[in-house]
C-alpha cells in the first residue's frame, strides 16, 4: 500500500496551516474553505473504511480462535 494513515495525518495537518494564513481573503479563502471540505469528505471515508478494516479482522480473529463459523459476509 502506497498511502498511510500518517500520510493522511500529514496532509490534514496541511491543510490546518493552509486555512491558518491570515494572509487569505476573499476568493481565496473561500476556496480553501472548499477544499478543506472536500479534503475532510475523503479524509472520513479513509478512516472509515479502516475502521471497518480493522473491526473485520477482530472479527475475524475471534471467530477462529473459538473455532466459530465466519459469517458468509466476511468470507472469501
């Protein structure tokens, strides 16, 4: 995997310095307002889709440590 979570982190804290210019007016803040929302949007959806990540493979885990059946969902 290319990106991690510290590289979204990263850009976060980013775009955080980028909306703290005081020297943004205007259009151009408006328009860094706009990509923060859209930066914060996809930023969401990353973390989501690791969370859900993660809780599959707690999941996972439990299951075959009490040699339960996986649900058909979370089978390959």
């Amino acid at each position: 995997m290319k990106n991690k979570l510290t590289d979204l982190n990263n850009h976060l804290f980013a775009q955080l310095e980028r909306l703290g210019d005081e020297d943004l007016s205007g259009d151009a803040l408006e328009a860094e307002i706009s990509r923060t929302k859209a930066i914060t949007a996809v930023a969401g959806q990353i973390i989501s889709g690791g969370s859900l990540m993660l809780s599959a493979v707690k999941l996972s885990t439990e299951y075959s440590d009490a040699g339960k059946k996986m649900p058909l969902l979370l089978e390959d």
